[in-house]
C-alpha cells in the first residue's frame, strides 16, 4: 500500500467513526425526546391494541413498493447492459437491508458492488445509478411536498427546507444531464492541460468517465420517463401503506397525515442516525402527527409500528434474497469495503 492510499483510508476511517459516533448521539437524543413523558402503560395499550390483519397488508403493500423501487433502478440499469428484473429486486433488497443493520447507509456501496461483479460493470457506474435513482426520489418527494402545502398549512421553515432540497435536486438532475450528455472519451484526457498527466489526476479522469457510464439513462427521454413513473409508484404504494399503518394503529386522520409522515420521514433520512434510523424515525413520525393533536402515547405507538414494518419487511427480504443469490456474509462485508476511490496506479 502506497503512502497516499494509507493516508486515504486513514482519512476514510476517522471520517466513518466520527459519523458513526454522530449518529449513535442523534438516535439516543431523539429516543429521549419521544419517550420523555410517555405514560407506559398506556403505551403497552395502544400497541396491544393493533389491528393485525391490516397490519399484515400494509407490509405486503410496503414490500411491493420496494418491487417497483427495484424496476426503477432496472430501467436506470439497462445502458450498462442487460439486468433481469429478479437480478435487479434481488440485490437492491440486500442494498436496503444492509442500510437498516449497517452504519452510514452502507448498502447503497454493497449493491452496487455485488451487482457490479456479478455482471461485469464497474461499480462506480453501477453507484451512478443508484445516485439518479435517490434524486429522482427527491425530486418525487418535493413534489408530492407541493401537493401538501396545497391541502394543508405547513410551517415555514419546513417549507423553506423542503423548496431548498427539491431545488438542490433539480441543479444536480440538470448537471447529471449535461455530464451525460457530454460524456468522456480518451481524447479529453490527452487534450488536457499536461497537469492533468499526473496519477491522481488521471485515476480520477478514469472514474469520472467510468462513473458517467451510470449516467446515460438521463440521455433517453423515455428510459428517464419509465424510471419516474416507477419511482413515483413505489412513493405511492409507500403512503398507501403508512395510511393502512395508521388504520391499524386506530388513527382515523385524512390522507394528508401519511403523505406528511412519508415526506417527514424520508426528507429526514439525512440526519445522521445509528443503522435502522433509531430514534429519528420514531420522532420524525410523531412531530408529523402533531398537527392532529393525538394522544403522544398512540402517536409513539404508530411511530413503533412504522419503524418495526419497514425494518422487519426489509430484512426478510434482504435474507431471502441473500439466500436466493447464494451470497454469503463474507462477500457482503467484503463490498462495503468496495467504494469506488480514485485509484493512484493504472
């Protein structure tokens, strides 16, 4: 190992302990502010009391929203080379699995680097894809957030937030398209200033071009169009399933309270957190009810249940799908160590 790829990785560690320890910090301050107060027994009640049965559908709901999450990314796949639909769902599932059991959302490294050996692409144009797919996320989320403040008053600093993330989103779209757009040939690294010579430099050239190979979909507007409207279905199928939550809980609040919670939730998703989102979730979830004025022992109550769905639905999938692809855990931990670094030697 090179002195530059020792001080890199040193660099990388210090980085991922800090966030690590950051978010190990955020999730037990915000379990003390959902749980201070909270009559247990009361607590202990409004969980007795769910309604399984539309418990139990709302997790096939949420369960077939990462399908149509999975056929999204397949679509943003398809200028790589070909991706069958069970390749596709399967690795994105043990993406979302590793994000709730693993610091720093590590699964979006590991599927890109399992889908990435698999078929021969190289991962960080694999991690291209999944980059387009988490803005076309922001992009739906910011929307249907515009639908919201049409029907409900929202406070104005949430919606100064929320306008500042979907514009952010926009900028990155409009210059992920012109990168795509542009591409990067062999040429552009010869015709370049000679400082461009040096090794660092090249490798990243290299990943540049290796990383805008993810970006072609964005050339198409059909192929951008279908991984949209899969997105767009995979955030609705998301809410529908957050209602049924509620239902199950004895919340009978308009529509209004799950697309809140959805956009709340997942807009706060950039909290630094510990794995699985502990504690952010739950008050995420519960400042979104506030506005209905519910008893804080049933809102903590559904905030337990929306987080206990998510995770649980995920990691039996993520498992059933490691096991479908014969994965074992070694070839997991070894591509969360796999991010895509500029390499210092050809």
């Amino acid at each position: 190992m090179t002195n530059e790829q020792f001080h890199m990785r040193n660099g990388q560690w210090s980085w991922v302990n800090g966030r690590l320890w950051l978010g190990m910090f955020c999730s037990a301050l915000f379990l003390i502010l959902v749980f201070r107060n909270v009559r247990w027994m009361e607590l202990a009640a409004a969980l007795h009391s769910v309604n399984w049965s539309i418990l139990l559908l709302a997790a096939a709901i949420y369960a077939l929203s990462l399908f149509m999450r999975s056929l999204c990314w397949q679509s943003l796949l398809k200028p790589l080379g070909p991706v069958t639909t069970r390749e596709a769902f399967s690795y994105a599932s043990i993406g979302y699995m590793a994000n709730n059991l693993l610091p720093l959302r590590a699964g979006e490294l590991i599927r890109a680097a399992l889908l990435a050996e698999k078929r021969g692409f190289t991962k960080s144009a694999v991690l291209a894809t999944i980059v387009l797919e988490r803005l076309l996320d922001v992009l739906i989320l910011g929307t249907l957030t515009a639908f919201l403040m049409i029907a409900m008053p929202i406070p104005s600093m949430a919606k100064g937030s929320i306008l500042l993330s979907l514009v952010a989103g926009l900028l990155v779209v409009i210059g992920l398209w012109w990168a795509a757009g542009r591409g990067w040939s062999d040429g552009d690294k010869e015709q370049g200033p000679r400082w461009l010579q040096r090794r660092v430099l090249r490798g990243a050239v290299k990943l540049t071009r290796s990383f805008s190979g993810g970006l072609l979909a964005l050339r198409s507007i059909r192929q951008a169009g279908v991984a949209a409207f899969y997105s767009l279905m995979a955030w609705t199928l998301v809410c529908g399933s957050i209602y049924l939550m509620m239902l199950a809980s004895h919340l009978r609040l308009p529509w209004r309270a799950a697309l809140l919670v959805l956009v709340m939730v997942n807009l706060g998703s950039i909290i630094p957190s510990s794995p699985g989102s502990i504690g952010v979730v739950h008050f995420l979830a519960v400042m979104a009810l506030s506005p209905w004025m519910i008893e804080r022992e049933v809102a903590v109550g559904f905030s337990i249940v929306l987080h206990a769905v998510s995770l649980l639905v995920t990691v039996v999938l993520g498992a059933a799908c490691l096991w479908k692809e014969k994965i074992g855990l070694v070839s997991v931990n070894k591509a969360s160590f796999q991010a895509p670094v500029l390499p210092v030697r050809d």
